[in-house]
C-alpha cells in the first residue's frame, strides 16, 4: 500500500525545508563573514613589526644576578606563560654590595625605558620609587614598606610601586622567642640593623615590646657599614646575643656572621640565606618563595593592572632554618621543639 502526503503534510514539509535552508544560508554567510574577518587580521599582523618581549629591570644590592628572588620571579612568571626570551628579557642591574652605587644603577634602568622594575630590599626599592613616577616597580625583602614610606597603605599602595612585604615588624618577636629558646642562658639582645633602612623603626617598637614580655633586654644598635661592626662586639658580653634583621646592607649581615662565630656569640638573621655562611639561626621568609609569589603581581601589571590597584602581599612562606654546625661550636643543645619545627638544617 502507498502513502501518499496530503496538502497539510506537503505545506509543513515544504516550510520546514524552507527554514532549514535559511538556517544554512544564515551559517554560511557567518563562515564566510568570520573567515574574512580572520583573514584580514592575519593581513594586519603581518603587515606590522613583531610585538618585542617586554622588559623587566631588575635591581638588588646582592653580589650575583643569579639571586633567589630573581630565579623565583623568573620561575613564576614562566609559569604563568611569560617566557624568558619571547614575552620577556630581563635588565639584570647587581650592585655587589655597594649601597652607594644604587641610585646610578635605578636611573640607568629608567633611561633604558624597562616596562618595569623588579627591586629587593628597602634600599634598591627607594633608588627605583626616587628615579621613576611613571614605570611600575614591584618590591621584594622589604620589612615594612608603610613605615619605609614606600607605599601609602597596604591595602592601597598609591603611586606606581606595590610588592611583597617580608613582614619584618611582624616577626620580631617571633625571632627573639626562637632565638632564647635556642640559647636560653640570654639575657641581653643586641639589635643590629642598617640605619638607612628607615622601615627598621616598627620593628624596633615590637621587638622592646616582645623583649619586656620575654624578660629580655633589647639593645637596638644602628649602623652605617660594616666596618662598624667590631665596635659593636667590643660591648657584647657573656650571656648576650645578637639579632640582625634583614636590611639592604649584605656586607654588614656577613660581618656580624664572622664576628658571631669568632666570638661565640649566638645570633638570629632573617633568612635562611645567612645560615649558609655560618649564621646560628634564621626565621623569616624564603627569597625563591618571595620572588615566585611576586611574579603573579609581576604578570598583573603587565597585563594591564595598575600598581596603585594591586596591595601589597605579606610574604606566604616563613623558614625556620638551624645550623646545627654552629651550635656545635657554641656548645648549644638544639631543643627537640626548634628540630621537629625547622624547615631547613646545615650541618
């Protein structure tokens, strides 16, 4: 038996095969319209010169361009698709110690027309806010970046500078208790800090206030290199320690190390970068940590976000770091809470 479609089914059919040959046409001409489109962009890029990687200046008043808060942007950013070479270069400007020479180098990265510059402590952070109103600067190891007069606020920065604090003030107090509890006979602290770095002064507040609780005298000494050093020790007494928080002065950290040890003197530092020159005990943030974390402000801003848009960050990683070696040659018996809660030992 046949079938045969009555006038009614011909008509539905015949309009939908109307709307479906609309529908087809409509897609067609979207194609084409879109692989036009497409076409004429790829026309225009090609026409124009390659986008240049963008440039990053780094400035540090460290000894080698291979420092950790470097290694870590450097890692950081890589992560978050900035490669080294294709999206970005970097303008690598080491001081090696010389406080004095900072200035120069932040002016030099200005007038090479960076996109931005990278900084790590309070010194090399100022020389950039100083050289620059107009190029973003992102900080690391600046202990307090308000008191520094870096920024107006965390919570909103101002101006064309942000970074990651080191929490410096806030780990005062946390120090000295580390540090009696490694050498409990200590009755006297002595706090050495670079006294350029004017964020120190919050900190020296906190750990008076700490000092009181824990029954400990702190005695805040300032100094202006390293060479001053000596004179300092020469009033260091038995039952005395030393604290030196971190600042923008490595040769002064290196010399309060190598008077530590040649006096016996128990002192706590603020990274654990000290501890691999001998330094006894460390508490503070991790500089490769320091640097990852800032490459996500990093990549923000040249992304298009303004610094003045972007607070400023505590520091995510602290290390309590021990050099067992060192304690050894103080007679000190490293208690079982400072080794279950270290994260890194040198033997």
């Amino acid at each position: 038996m046949r079938f045969r479609a009555g006038a009614g089914t011909r008509r539905r059919l015949g309009h939908q095969l109307f709307w479906v040959g609309a529908a087809m046409a409509v897609c067609a001409w979207a194609l084409t319209a879109q692989a036009q489109q497409l076409a004429q962009q790829q026309a225009q890029q090609a026409s124009q010169p390659p986008r240049r990687p963008l440039r990053i200046g780094v400035l540090n008043a460290a000894w080698a361009a291979s420092h950790p808060t470097v290694e870590g942007l450097k890692a950081g950013l890589r992560e978050l698709g900035f490669e080294d070479g294709r999206d970005v270069t970097f303008d690598i400007r080491f001081t090696e110690g010389k406080l004095n020479t900072i200035p120069p180098a932040a002016e030099a990265l200005v007038k090479a027309r960076v996109d931005l510059i990278f900084t790590s402590q309070e010194a090399a952070t100022q020389a950039a806010k100083d050289a620059t109103e107009s190029i973003p600067i992102v900080f690391t190891l600046v202990g307090d970046p308000v008191g520094a007069g870096i920024v107006a606020s965390i919570a909103r920065p101002g101006g064309n500078v942000t970074g990651i604090s080191s929490l410096q003030t806030e780990l005062a107090a946390k120090r000295l208790e580390v540090l009696k509890t490694l050498a409990p006979a200590v009755r006297r602290v002595w706090l050495v800090y670079y006294q350029l770095d004017v964020g120190t002064q919050p900190m020296i507040i906190k750990a008076l206030e700490a000092g009181q609780r824990l029954k400990l005298d702190i005695a805040p000494k300032g100094l202006s290199d390293a060479s001053e050093v000596k004179r300092v020790f020469g009033e260091v007494r038995r039952g005395d320690a030393v604290l030196a928080p971190e600042g923008s002065s490595p040769e002064l950290t290196v010399a309060i190390i190598e008077q530590s040890l040649a006096q016996k003197v128990p002192a706590g530092f603020g990274t654990a970068l000290w501890i691999g020159y001998g330094g006894l005990v460390s508490y503070g943030p991790d500089y490769y940590a320091q640097g990852v974390q800032a490459a996500t402000l990093v990549a923000k801003i040249l992304r298009g976000a303004k610094p003045q848009d972007l607070p400023v960050e505590g520091a995510e990683r602290i290390d309590l770091a021990v050099n067992l070696k060192t304690a050894d040659l103080f007679g000190l018996t490293v208690p079982r809470k400072i080794l279950l809660r270290a994260d890194a030992f040198r033997r």
